[in-house]
C-alpha cells in the first residue's frame, strides 16, 4: 500500500486589483509517494587491452560471452541485457614526460535490468568480485513510475485546494476557484496594482519534512495552483 507523502514547498499569497476587482492566491505545493523499488539497473564496462587489435577484440568477445552466462545464471532474460557502448581506442600512458603507447583498448558498457531484487543478494556481490568487470553503479526504480508521478501531481493538487481553504478562512472572502494550474512557474494573474497580504506572506510557511526510510523511493511532482477568491 502506498504512503503518500505531501510536502509543502513555498505559498505565495498576493491580492491582485484588476478591472475585475477580485483577488487571487497562487500556491506552489509538491505532492509525493513514499514506495519501496521493484526493479534496479546495474551499469557494467568490459575493457580489454593489447597491442595487437585482433586479440584485444577477441578477449572483449570472451569476456563478453561470460558476462552473459553469469547474467542467465541468475535469470535475466536477453530483454533486459542492453549493450548501450562499443569502442575500440588507442590507449596511451603517461611516462617520463611523454604518452607511451600500450596498446589498442576495446570496451563496451551494458545496463542490466534487474526485475526480481532478491537475486542482487548473490548476483551484486559476484559481478563486483569479478576482476573482469567494472561495475559503474546500481540505481533502483520502480516498475510503475508513470502511475506514482500521476498520483503525486494529484496529492500536490489536493494539498493547493486544501491551503487555499485554510488561507480562506483568515479572509473576507468565502470562495475559491481555480484561474491557472501548471507544473512550472506561472504569473499571477491581473498583475498591476498589486500589494502583498502580509502575515500569510512568509518564505513561506515553515518547510515541512519527514524522515524516509531507508531503501524507499520518493515520486514526488511540482505544481503551482492559482486560485481566484470572492
């Protein structure tokens, strides 16, 4: 089950005078999931070098094919072993005041997606013991992350109405209805004359945080919410 998380960033209050003569609040609100990852991404790099080319290509290969036979081990289908990088350099170092040629470098980078977290107990350990490989990094993602952001753009929404309620309830006026809604910055609407309604006015409101659990993720969306009182 999901634990939604609403974060308050910033409100912004501002009492616009226009032809219309009515007032406006602009909030700017961020709303957030707090769920625990599905799925991890390892980046890996094979290097091979030598100075004849044929043979740091071939070693590349071997290395290559037993990266793949220990990726099958654990189960990870073909889908989900992308080869994102393949080169072949001259590899130099630095000596005596000069670069001295080693060799010819040949290397690739693969991202592997990991659908089942309980296999990286042994596959992590094993590709980070192997001289053979360099492991770039490990990133954790959740399966559903296009769902979790529309959830959290939906938690910032509530989190607007629900200010600008409470902010409502300090001021003559007694309704409210959205003029402007957008997940970048906006303009208040009916900008000339404006003057600021101190008290509300602060930087903006104490920033409010929680403690995240360790291993959890965070899908958290922006929104800025302009609302037209009366």
């Amino acid at each position: 089950m999901f634990r939604l998380l609403l974060i308050l960033m910033v409100i912004s209050l501002s009492a616009c005078e226009t032809t219309e003569n009515y007032k406006t609040i602009l909030l700017k609100t961020t709303g957030s999931v707090e769920i625990e990852p599905d799925e991890a991404s390892i980046r890996i790099q094979l290097n091979c070098v030598d100075k004849d080319i044929s043979t740091a290509k071939n070693q590349l290969i071997k290395k290559a094919d037993m990266l793949y036979a220990s990726l099958k081990k654990h189960g990870i289908n073909d889908k989900d072993i992308l080869t994102t990088r393949v080169d072949m350099n001259k590899d130099y170092t630095w000596k005596n005041n000069t670069y001295v040629f080693k060799g010819y470098k040949a290397s690739t980078t693969t991202n592997v997606k990991v659908r089942d977290l309980k296999i990286l107990e042994d596959l992590y350990p094993e590709l980070l013991s192997n001289e053979q490989l360099t492991v770039g990094g490990l990133s954790y993602q959740h399966s559903k992350m296009d769902s979790l952001n529309e959830v959290a753009y939906l938690n910032a929404l509530e989190k607007a109405k629900t200010l600008a309620d409470k902010i409502i309830s300090t001021l003559p006026e007694q309704n409210k209805v959205i003029t402007q809604i957008s997940n970048i910055e906006i303009t208040k609407s009916g900008n000339t004359n404006e003057r600021k309604l101190k008290g509300l006015q602060e930087s903006e409101i104490n920033r409010s945080a929680m403690t995240i659990n360790v291993g959890n993720m965070i899908a958290q969306k922006q929104l800025y919410v302009e609302f037209k009182i009366y």
